[in-house]
C-alpha cells in the first residue's frame, strides 16, 4: 500500500539512525519500526531449561509437601540435637 505520512522532527531522526544502524532504507526502516511498536515484530521471550535429572521416588507435583516435610525433619534434628 502507498500512503503519505507527515514524520515530526523527532521520529524522523530516530527512523534515520535506525536506517544507519541497520543498513535499511527508509521504507524498511518505517515497516519495521512500526511492526515493533505494534507487537508484531517482537520475538518471544525465551527462559532456558535445565534437566534436573530424574528419580521416579520424588513426585514433582508434591514439591511443596516434600519442601514442608524435609523441613519438618531438620526442626526435629535440631530439637533432638539442641541446636
């Protein structure tokens, strides 16, 4: 599609350092910035994994029991020991 649109002063400074950082033209450079500021150009965020190794004893979906329970046996330690 072509259209004429009116750049203040400001975006058309930021367009330009945009064109000069990345090698783009000026339509490249427009297309782009205004995919990223509409979501559209934006790539997912990513966390990275980690394996944690597996042992068919612990049951992952009862993590916050096993937290409490271990929990519960080093307060009884240290009762027992006076710590």
């Amino acid at each position: 599609m072509r259209t004429t649109v009116t750049l203040e002063p400001d975006v058309e400074t930021l367009v330009k350092a945009l064109m000069r950082e990345h090698g783009l033209s000026f339509k490249q450079a427009i297309n782009r910035a205004i995919r990223e500021g509409l979501g559209g150009g934006a790539e997912p965020a990513r966390t990275p994994t980690y394996r944690m190794g597996f042992d068919p004893a612990v049951r992952w979906d009862k993590a916050l029991q096993l937290g409490a329970e271990l929990e519960d046996d080093e307060l009884v330690r240290r009762l027992a020991t006076g710590k």
